[in-house]
C-alpha cells in the first residue's frame, strides 16, 4: 500500500501565493486544478497525479520552482 504522503505529493503543489500572481489563469488553462486558498500567504494547487506532473511543468517553463 502506498505511504499517504507519497500520494499527497503526487496530487498536490503548495506554493506561495504571490507565486501564482499573473500565472492562474494560464495554468487554469492549461490544466484541469483547484487553486486553493492555504492561510494568508500560501496556495495549494490540488488534482489528479497527471495534471500535478503537468501543472509543475508548465511552472517549471515560468521559472517557478517546484520540489
């Protein structure tokens, strides 16, 4: 059975928001996501394993970096 954190990692991103400024509504374009606000200064991007490995791609090309 796969350990819970592996699974949130592969469904998840959490960024600080000020990252995601003028980048929402393309990534909301280019992927199917929920962006979520998480606390006053950050974000969590949350879908399926597919469109997370597509979401860090196309911030990784907006030199967002994603670990």
């Amino acid at each position: 059975m796969p350990d819970a954190s592996q699974l949130r990692d592969s469904t998840q991103i959490v960024l600080p928001r000020e990252t995601l400024v003028g980048l929402e509504a393309r990534l909301d374009d280019v992927c199917t996501v929920s962006v979520v606000a998480e606390g006053e200064d950050d974000c969590r991007i949350v879908g399926s394993p597919v469109e997370i490995k597509r979401a860090t791609e196309f911030l990784a090309r907006h030199g967002v970096n994603v670990r």
